[in-house]
C-alpha cells in the first residue's frame, strides 16, 4: 500500500495550509501572479468541537433510523447497532489520528491525497460531498416531518425553509455555528434524557428475544444505522478552524463517538423493551404512547425537530469545508474557493450547497436519502482507514489492526446496504472519476 508523502513535504506541497498563506511566486511578464488564498480563523476549542461532532451524530438519526433498521434486522437490531458502533469507533481513532497530522479543511480528501494519491483523495471528496448532500436533505426532511402535520408541499416548504435559514447561520462564522449548535444540542439531549426515563419506568415491557432475523439483514440494519453515527467527520473536515489542532481533534473525536454509542445504546435498549421499531415512522414517538405517556409525544416531536436542526446545521458546515479543499486543488470549481474576507468561512461552497439541497428537499424522499447517504459515507471512511494504515509508528495513537477493521467492516456494510442505493452511490462515483480523467488526461492531475 503506498506510504504518501511525509508531513514535512505535505506542508510544502499542498493548497490548503492552517498556515497564512506566503507570497506569490514571481511570474513571467505575461501572466498574473497567483492570489494568495485567505486561511480560515482557528476559533473552536475542544468544547466547541465535540459540540459539533454531537450535533451531527446525535441528530435526526436518533429519531427516524430505528423504523428501517429494524424493518431490516427484525429483533437483532441491537447486534447490528453494535457492529456499527465497533465500525464507527474504528473510522473515528483513524480519522482522529490523521487529522493530528493534516489539521486542514477537507478530512479524509486531505488524508487520501497525502497518503494513497490524488485519484484516492478525490473519491472520498467526491463521496463525503455527495453522500453528506443528501444527509443534508434527510435532516431537512426529518425536521418537516415533525415539525408540520400532515404532509404535501407544505412540509417541503418547510424543510427548504429550515435549509435557507441555516445556511445563513454558517455564513456569519463558525463560533455562532458553534453556538447554535450547543443550544440544539443540550435540548435533544434533554429530550433524550425524558425519553428513556419515559420508557425505562413505564409499563409494558417487552422480552429480547433473537427471532425473525438473518445476518443480511443485521448487517444492513448496521449500514443503515452508521448513518446516525458518521458525523464526527464534522470535526476532522473543519481542522482548519480548530485552536491546537494536533491536540484539541483526537479529544474531540474520540469523546463524541464515545459519548454517541453511549446514548444510541441506551436509547436502542429501552425501545426494544417496548415495541418493535419496524411498525412506525417515529418509533420514539410511538413508545411514550405505548407506555401511556402521550402527554410525552408533542415532546419528543419538538425534541426531533431540534435535533434535525442541529445534525443539518452541523453537516452545512462540514460539506462547505470539504468543497473549499477540493476547489482549492481544483477538483471542483475554483469559484467554491472563496473565504468570505470578514466572517472567514467559505461562503460560495456553502451556498452552492444550500441551493443544491434546497433542489433535493422538493423532489426526493427520507427513506431513499439515509440509504445513499451511509453508502457514500462509508467508502469515504473506507479510504480513511486505509489511509491512517500507512502512516509510519511516529505518527500513530493507536494500532493498525483498528485500521484494518475499520476498512473492512466501511466495505462490508456498504455492499450490504439496499441494492439502490449501493447502484446508484457506485454509478455516480463512476461518473466522477471518468469525468475527472478526460479533464485531466493521462497525467491524472487535476491542475490546469
């Protein structure tokens, strides 16, 4: 497997630099000198970063991925969400142990250019932009989805209402991000927290037992749950706004996926004892009235509601970084480069994103978005723990066998997932990687 290029070598080599920029390099008479690009501020602290993680991860999956999860892995849902946790834990040491080297905007389009190579770099780009676009729109229908009875264009409306608004919080900088996103935060939490108490002290309560499953399904109910689990991406893709950066993302990782499988366990526990997921669209919401607790339901649907804010807020923020580091490289339109010169975010790529999920929140549905979502999300931490393996024991935290299992357990899980969505992520990826090639020619750079 290919070593990359030391750490040394990558801060001269590449675009993106938590550095400020150095001065342009003369140039012939003919030809202007390139503009210095502006670095984005370091503002967030581990606080503020394991915040952000949270707001992603403990989102609106918590609320709405039990109903197909469940419809897939029957009664061993939690197996399945215990395979997801193991994998999830994997991606996230690698992710963490990279972004201590490579503390840039970009996450795993950074890792993979460095250590395995351009082509490796711009697929786990191309996957994380797209796979994360549509759990944009996911998130934005989820929060209609509790937010506004009934449905119809209404709820539509809704959720491009909730996207535009959102977008204009990331546009003002990253610490209001930060700042709104703890608020959403300690309120889905605290509904949480009202919900297992709910189920945990209330009557009936259901036997666990292991019938009417199958290890295809298990595995695909694990594909389907990482989905509620990949958003400590969020902190590695905004490394270049983090103060200490080889010191503040390993915390920052480590202690949101740690505190995320915590609360998905117990939520996923206290479910099982009370009703099957698989028969409802809003399990949560279906369990307090289950254990005569319907003065608890209006609750739980503000709490889900909150919770889709905050994952969707989360996930603008990273996309928009990501998209600024392929741009930067050239991989996307130089135009999505730009950082705004007062708020220090990038303001293009953010807005391009608003605009191209505001597109899907009015033409597509929940159900098929988590599916396409985890199958793009998966091949990019796929690539990340395929890069974390090839870094040399100075720059290690933890050991490689994490690496390998993590890798296996992305590709695994990928191909298990709903046949439409495994089509439909691996053609558009195709697509990329051939357009890419004609634009780059056999040199396979994609400078012009």
């Amino acid at each position: 497997m290919p070593t990359g290029r030391s750490p040394r070598r990558w801060r001269r080599a590449t675009d993106v630099s938590a550095a400020q920029p150095q001065p342009a390099q003369p140039q012939p008479a003919q030809r202007q000198p390139a503009q210095p690009q502006p670095a984005l501020a370091r503002r967030l602290g581990v606080g503020d970063a394991v915040v952000v993680g949270l707001g992603s991860m403990v989102g609106a999956g918590v609320f709405a991925v039990w109903g197909p999860a469940g419809r897939a892995a029957g009664s061993g849902l939690l197996i399945g969400l215990a395979i997801a946790a193991v994998v999830a834990y994997c991606n996230a040491v690698s992710s963490a142990q990279l972004a201590a080297v490579y503390p840039v905007s970009g996450g795993t389009y950074v890792y993979g250019r460095e250590r395995l190579g351009e082509w490796w770099g711009f697929a786990a780009g191309w996957c994380f932009v797209v796979g994360k676009t549509a759990s944009c729109a996911a998130m934005a229908l989820t929060f209609a989805t509790y937010a506004v009875p009934g449905g119809g264009w209404l709820r539509r409306l809704v959720a491009l209402a909730a996207v535009g608004g959102l977008a204009a919080v990331n546009y003002r900088g990253v610490t209001k991000t930060a700042r709104l996103t703890r608020i959403l935060v300690a309120c889905t939490l605290a509904v949480l927290a009202l919900v297992l108490i709910v189920l945990l002290t209330g009557e009936p309560h259901r036997d666990l037992e292991l019938t009417g499953t199958s290890p295809y399904g298990v595995l695909q109910a694990a594909g389907l749950l990482f989905f509620a689990f990949a958003g400590y991406a969020r902190i590695a893709t905004m490394g270049e706004e983090v103060r200490e950066p080889a010191k503040t993302i390993p915390r920052a990782i480590s202690t949101a996926v740690i505190v995320a499988i915590g609360i998905y366990l117990a939520v996923g526990v206290a479910l099982l004892l009370v009703l099957d997921p698989a028969t409802t669209i809003a399990p949560l919401a279906a369990a307090v009235d289950t254990v005569g607790a319907a003065w608890a339901s209006p609750v739980v649907r503000i709490g889900a509601a909150l919770a889709s804010l905050g994952a969707l807020l989360a996930l603008i923020a990273g996309i928009g970084r990501t998209s600024l580091a392929m741009a930067r490289n050239h991989d996307l339109p130089g135009w999505l480069a730009a950082v705004h010169p007062r708020f220090q975010v990038p303001h293009h790529a953010e807005l391009a994103l608003a605009v191209v999920v505001g597109i899907l929140v009015l033409t597509t549905d929940l159900r098929g978005m988590i599916g396409f979502s985890s199958f793009g999300v998966l091949l990019y931490y796929a690539i990340a723990n395929a890069s974390a393996f090839t870094q040399p024991a100075d720059q290690r935290r933890w050991p490689r066998a994490l690496n390998v299992i993590g890798l296996i357990g992305c590709v695994v899980l990928a191909v298990t997932l709903p046949w439409t969505s495994a089509v439909v992520g691996a053609g558009l990826l195709a697509i990329a990687l051939i357009v890419r090639k004609l634009r780059t020619g056999r040199g396979g750079s994609a400078r012009s």
